[in-house]
C-alpha cells in the first residue's frame, strides 16, 4: 500500500516590532491628517448643499431641514445642466479621440525599431515639458486669423493635441511590457501589423489604456483656461468656467447653497470613476514597472 505523505505548509510571518512601526509613524500621521482634513472639507460642502445660504453663514445648517431643491436650482436656474453635459461631450470625445491617436502611435514606437524612433520618442518627452499657457497666443492668433473661436471642434482638438504625449510615453512603456509571443503567433498564421494591433495587443494593453484614460478624463474634465478663452458662450461652457461664472454671479445673487450643489454636481462624475475603477488604475500604473 502507497504510503501517503502529507505536507504541512509552513508560512512565515515577520514579527512587527515598535521599532519598524516608530519609523514609519510620521508617515502614517502624514496620511492620516490630509485625510480627515479631505473628508471634512468634502463633507462640510455636502452639509451645505442641503442647506440654506442664511444657515450657512449663521452656522445654523439645517435648522429648516433639508433643501434638496438647491440642486433643482444649480441644474436649471444656474444653467449647470447645460456645463454639465458640455464637458461630458468635450471629454468624451477627447478621451475617444487621443486614444485613437496615441495607442497606435505609443505601439509602433515601442514594438518597432526605425530609423528616428529614438528621436521621435524624445520629442513627445520634450513635450510634456512645455507648459500649455506657453503655447496659448500662438493658438489663439492662428485661430482667430481663421475665425473659429467659440467652435466645440476646435475646442476638442485642442485637448487631444495636448493630452497625446502624455498618452503615448505612458502607453509606450506600457507595450514595451507585453511579450512577442502573441505578435509571433499572428505573423505564422498570416496576421498583418495593423490587424495584430487591433485584435491582439489593444486588448492586451486594456489595464494601460484605461488608466490614462482616467488620467485624461480628469485633465479635460477639470480644464479651465483653453476653455475660458476658446469657448467662451454660455452655451459652450464646460463646468468649469460654468462655476467661476457661478462664483462671479454670487455677489448679486448671494445663492451659496446652490454653489455648492453644484459643485457637489461636478464632482460626482471623477469620484465615481476613482471609486470603481481604482483597481483598473492601480494595475495599470504597476504594470508599466514590470516587465513581462
């Protein structure tokens, strides 16, 4: 009869010690008080929101009860519908349109070797080093000389062009992860370049793209002065001039709960997104630094 032989497993744990723990403490307290200062700040707009402009500034919040029809009011009196869903169609389509633009691009960069990749990669690098408010006269002159101001397309295109270095050094060290095999597997069974990028490897590189994609989705959500001085109607804010229009109107208005609605209203969709693709982004920042 076959003798059975179990194994036990046998696990290691480090003992924590004071000593470890001490050293990391400043850290730890560090983190400890921006969160509570965040959550408190987050919090005491949220309170007031629900509140009345007299309560908040007598201390008083919600001694009438709550007022849910601030947001009612920040929706359609304060026009933050229409900003809402402008940077929704601005950021969207942007997002779309640098990821159509830059994951080829970062794919043939990485994967390739040609003459003058090295120096095409350094170019988009340089790129991210010059700031966006040195390059807005020049932009602004060749557009107004072609009278397109105000124009959502153009708008757009500016944030793809901006965003696409950013894009493509993220995305390049992130195809430089991925192994050959796939590539050589398609090229035995007859798989051009292009068609092994689109079936194979964009799907590969899906942890990459989503996380600079919440990256850019950020940038354009939040972006303020492209869109102060290129899309300057009422009808082509995006929500962020939309509330520093707001913030102006509140010296005659004097609406401050419905400030704060609204921006409890523009910061829902980024807190959403951090909130259930947190994973995404942590994966997709790692898998850059590992190398496959």
């Amino acid at each position: 009869m076959a003798q059975k032989v179990k194994y036990k497993e046998i696990k290691y744990k480090e003992k924590t010690t004071w000593k470890k723990e001490a050293v990391l403490l400043p850290g730890y307290l560090v983190v400890s008080l921006w969160c509570l200062f965040t959550f408190l700040v987050i919090g005491w707009i949220i309170l007031a929101s629900f509140s009345t402009t007299k309560e908040i500034f007598s201390d008083t919040m919600f001694a009438t009860g709550l007022h849910p029809e601030n947001y009612v009011k920040a929706l359609f009196t304060h026009n933050v519908s229409k900003y809402f869903m402008n940077s929704l169609i601005y950021t969207l389509i942007a997002c779309t349109g640098i990821v159509c633009v830059a994951a080829p691009a970062a794919y043939v960069l990485a994967r390739f070797v040609f003459r003058g990749n090295k120096l095409l990669q350094s170019l988009f690098i340089a790129a991210l080093g010059i700031p966006a408010i040195m390059i807005i006269m020049p932009l602004f002159s060749v557009i107004t000389s072609m009278r397109l101001t105000n124009s959502r397309m153009v708008l757009i295109l500016l944030y793809i062009c901006i965003n696409v270095p950013f894009t493509i050094f993220f995305l390049i060290t992130f195809f430089k992860t991925l192994p050959y095999d796939f590539e050589e597997a398609a090229a035995i069974d007859g798989c051009g370049p292009m068609k092994t990028f689109w079936v194979i490897m964009l799907p590969l590189a899906q942890p990459g793209i989503i996380t600079v994609t919440i990256f850019n989705f950020i940038t354009v959500w939040n972006e303020y002065f492209m869109a102060l001085i290129f899309a300057n109607k009422t009808e082509l804010r995006p929500v962020a001039v939309g509330l520093y229009s707001m913030v102006q109107s509140m010296r005659y208005t004097g609406d401050w709960a419905g400030m704060f609605a609204a921006v409890v209203i523009v910061f829902l969709p980024t807190f959403i997104l951090y909130l259930f693709l947190s994973e995404k982004v942590i994966a997709g920042v790692t898998g850059g630094a590992i190398k496959g």
